[in-house]
C-alpha cells in the first residue's frame, strides 16, 4: 500500500519515483496545494477504495508521505 501511495503522489505532484522522501514536507516545497490534495483523494479512493474527508483534513495532518500513508492506514 505503502508504494502505491507514494507513487499517486508522485504523480499528482510531478516528482519522479523515488525522488519524494517520506518527511518532506508537501507544501512548503511547494509540491502539493489544495487543488493537489483534492487529485490525491480522488486517486487514494479509485485505487485503494479509501474515502479521505478533504473538508476534515489539516495541513498539518498530510503535510508529509509518511502523514499520508499513516492516515490512509488508520482508514483502512
């Protein structure tokens, strides 16, 4: 689950595999804004069927890859 996440994100932020490290922080590189994060719900939904409440969600709690895996784990 793990390698499919970060490989949605990847693409919903353009960075190669492998290039995206687990504590960077999305949206102080500028990687990742809310249109983003909406692409990214959608995504984790289609392909792991995990429904992520945008409106609920906080910076602070999908700032980084490993945030977003940990959420998506606790929902699943």
């Amino acid at each position: 689950m793990e390698s499919k996440i970060i490989a949605i994100i990847s693409d919903i932020c353009g960075a190669e595999e492998g290039e995206l490290e687990l504590d960077l922080d999305l949206f102080e590189s500028g990687l990742m804004d809310s249109f983003a994060v909406v692409q990214m719900a959608v995504e984790i939904e289609t392909e792991l069927g995990i429904e992520l409440d945008i409106e609920g969600l906080t910076r602070k709690e999908i700032a980084t890859p490993a945030l977003i895996i940990a959420l998506v784990r606790r929902l699943s």
